[in-house]
C-alpha cells in the first residue's frame, strides 16, 4: 500500500524500497492495460495544432489544456525554455499532431485563458496525458478537487521518479534539507518561501527531501522552484 498524508504529519519518509516496488507492480498491472470506457460526452477530433507539452489546438480551433498535469514552459516573451520544455512539445507533438483524438473535458472546466481542460486518447486508446507522465515531459498538478484518472496519474509519475525519466533525470537545484507542503493546494515549497509560509497551520506538511512531495503527487512551486 502506498503511503498518504494526514493532516497530522509533520514528516514522511518513503523507503527506496517502496519505490522499487511500485515499478515492478505498475509494470505488471498497470502500463499494458487500457484506460476505463470513455465517458458518452467526450469529443472525436482532430488535433490540427500542438503548442507545447501539455496544450493544443482542434481542427475546430478550440484549445485543449491537458487536464492534471503540467509540462515545462517553452522559450517565450524572451525568456529560454525550462529544461526538457522543447522536448516534452516535441514528443506531444509526436503524439497527436495530425491525428484523430478523444476529448474528455474534466466537467465542462476552462482555464483562466479559456482553454478547455481534458484528458486526451488517442483512438487506440493511448491515455495522452498519462505518456508524457510517465516519459518524465511533465509532472502532475492537481487543481482540481476531484480528476478521474488521479490514480493512474500518480502511478505512471511514480514510475518516472524511480526510473529518474526526462525531468526527473536532473539533479534537485540547490536542495533543502525539507520542503514545506500545502495539503489544500497540493503545492510544496522551500522552507522559506513567502507562499509557502502563508499555508494555513491546518495544511502544512513538511517533507524530509524533494522527491517524498513529488512521490506523493505534490506540484513544485512556481515561485521558490524547489
């Protein structure tokens, strides 16, 4: 059984062990099977565009943002890419560019600039959001209070961290000696960093290292970038 988080912990260890034992088991149960039934509503179309890691664009022209995930930003505005952020839309675009897919919306959600929020399949029943997890082109956030495939989520980022895949192959930048968590915004922190130190006494969970929070399905700060 995989450790979880109360509200009364302070701090949490994992043993390699379990990491090495979720692969065997996510290897055997897990990768090789399909995704359950899509639900009725979800959407056939074509993906005419892909814009990055974790967003693209329909024949139709609507914008679908990968629904529980986030993948690293590209080079914009001036500003280079975040490591591994041109190969995680290279891949995506390897994916789905030019293809027929299934659109399911996480109900009827948008993003603040008007994307839709789905999970995607490809018609052979490729989970989208799930490969570029488990290829370690993006990692897992959780903003939404319920995500049907959470779980399988979780397990494919578990896999990633202890094969050390695509962002997970690089070394922590200036690593901390224990991160602060946020159990509402499912965000952990630096110790001292302004957003952190605002999480409520209720919701505070302190990590011993950088990859117990990622483990459990915490997103990094985009402030303090632990």
């Amino acid at each position: 059984m995989f450790p979880s988080v109360s509200k009364k912990t302070w701090h949490i260890r994992i043993p390699i062990i379990v990491c090495l034992a979720a692969v065997s088991v996510i290897g055997l149960f897990i990768f090789q099977s399909r995704p359950p039934l899509l639900k009725a509503s979800a959407k056939r179309a074509r993906v005419r565009w892909v814009s990055d890691g974790d967003t693209i664009v329909l024949a139709d022209g609507e914008r679908v943002r990968y629904v529980g995930i986030n993948a690293p930003e590209i080079g914009h505005d001036g500003l280079p890419s975040e490591p591994y952020g041109d190969e995680a839309k290279v891949f995506n675009r390897n994916l789905v560019l030019g293809r027929w897919v299934n659109i399911e919306s996480a109900d009827n959600q948008r993003d603040q600039y008007g994307r839709v929020l789905a999970y995607v399949f490809l018609e052979d029943g490729t989970f989208v959001n799930g490969e570029l997890v488990r290829s370690g082109y993006a990692h897992l956030l959780r903003r939404q209070s319920k995500l049907r495939y959470w779980k399988r989520l979780l397990e494919l980022q578990r896999q990633a961290l202890c094969e050390k895949r695509g962002i997970w192959s690089l070394a922590a930048v200036d690593p901390e000696n224990n991160y602060l968590g946020n159990q509402n915004s499912w965000v952990f922190h630096r110790p001292d960093c302004p957003f952190g130190l605002k999480t409520a006494p209720r919701n505070r969970v302190r990590f011993g290292d950088r990859h117990q929070p990622l483990y459990l399905g915490y997103s990094p700060c985009r402030g303090c970038r632990p």
